[in-house]
C-alpha cells in the first residue's frame, strides 16, 4: 500500500509514464484509519467507464472505504479525480 501523497508524486508519475501507461487510474482507500497514510493501492484502468466499474466494485463489493478515477497524462501525472465512490 501507498500514500495518496506517493501515488500524486512526480515519482510515481515516471514509474506510470515508464512501466504501464494506463489510460486512467483508480486509487482505493483500503480502510478508514486516517493514523496511517499507507492505505491506498493504484489499479490500471483501460478508460473511465473501466474504471468506474473498478472503483463501484471495490468499494460496493470488497469493502473498501472509499476509490477515486482519475485520468492519466502522457508524462504520467494525474487530473482530478473523474469521480469518487
């Protein structure tokens, strides 16, 4: 698991632009204690309704407490999130 201030980061932009190149991402809070930062995981999604399905099912079906879709840039950083569940 990441931190949501790691998955933002210019590093984690390069190892995206370098290693995957997703079209958008989905970052999953795996639980709700805010004392610890390293809560959340990144998956790749194909495009935003790909990702909208990711997220819902995480979240309505796994548990999870909370995931957000964002689209991904060509230099690997993020825009805003598309939607949040």
């Amino acid at each position: 698991m990441q931190t949501i201030y790691f998955l933002l980061s210019d590093e984690a932009a390069m190892a995206r632009k370098e290693n995957r190149k997703p079209s958008f991402v989905v970052h999953v809070e795996c639980h709700s204690d805010m004392k610890i930062d390293e809560r959340f995981i990144e998956l790749d999604a194909d495009d935003l309704n790909h990702g909208v399905a990711l997220a819902k099912h995480w979240v309505e079906n796994l548990g999870k407490t909370s995931a957000a879709v964002r689209q991904t840039f060509k230099n690997g950083r993020l825009k805003s999130p598309s939607l949040i569940v």
